[in-house]
C-alpha cells in the first residue's frame, strides 16, 4: 500500500470550499482503553491531509481516532463555531485497505462518513 492509509478530506460547507489549515490528530485506542497519538497533520488548500501516517505504514486493526482542530479554521476565517474541536472514532477491520474518513463542516453543525 503506498500512502497513508488513513487520510482525511475537509470541507467548509458554509463557504463552499475546503477547509485548509485544519490541525488534525490521528490517535489510536491502546489494549487499556487509553488513546494514543500516532500521528498528526494540518489540511492542505484542498482540505486534505494525506500524511497522517508515513508511506507505507501500516495500520493494525482496531478503534482510532481523527480529532479536529476546528476552532482555528474558523478563527481564520473569522467566524464563530459551536463545535471548536471535533473527535471521529471508527475502527479499521481490514487493515489491508486505506481508510478515507471525510469531514463536512459547518460553523454549527457536521457530517462524517466512510470515504473511498
């Protein structure tokens, strides 16, 4: 697999254009319950961070986390948001795929799902 196998995609759905800037943190659930980060990135002018992990990594089945630094896109933009940081968890089953988790994002409401 070339890549990260776990990338984001953010989009602004207020102002109809990605989201660039946005800090983002991959973290993965440890066998105690506890989160680890494992890896980190800012969007891009398209709104995407490909290099949450190194190419060629691999990731292990299990429950993982991409939280969002919402709060400084919207500073940029100078506009207010309800929801300053946003947390998706999901779990990867088949470690063997990548894992495209897209995020729709709106200064008082938000949208995720299972991208390709």
């Amino acid at each position: 697999m070339s890549g990260s196998p776990i990338t984001t995609h953010v989009l602004d759905l207020a102002s109809g254009r990605p989201a660039a800037g946005v800090p983002v943190n991959l973290l993965r659930k440890e066998d105690g319950g506890t989160w680890r980060e494992i890896g980190r990135g800012v969007t891009d002018a398209d709104g995407r961070a490909r290099t949450l992990l190194p190419e060629g990594s691999r990731v292990e089945p299990g429950a993982y986390r991409l939280t969002f630094d919402t709060l400084s896109h919207f500073k940029t933009n100078r506009s207010s948001t309800f929801f300053p940081e946003i947390s998706v968890t999901f779990n990867v089953e088949d470690s063997s795929r990548p894992h495209h988790i897209p995020l729709l994002l709106s200064p008082f409401g938000y949208s995720t799902y299972r991208g390709s």
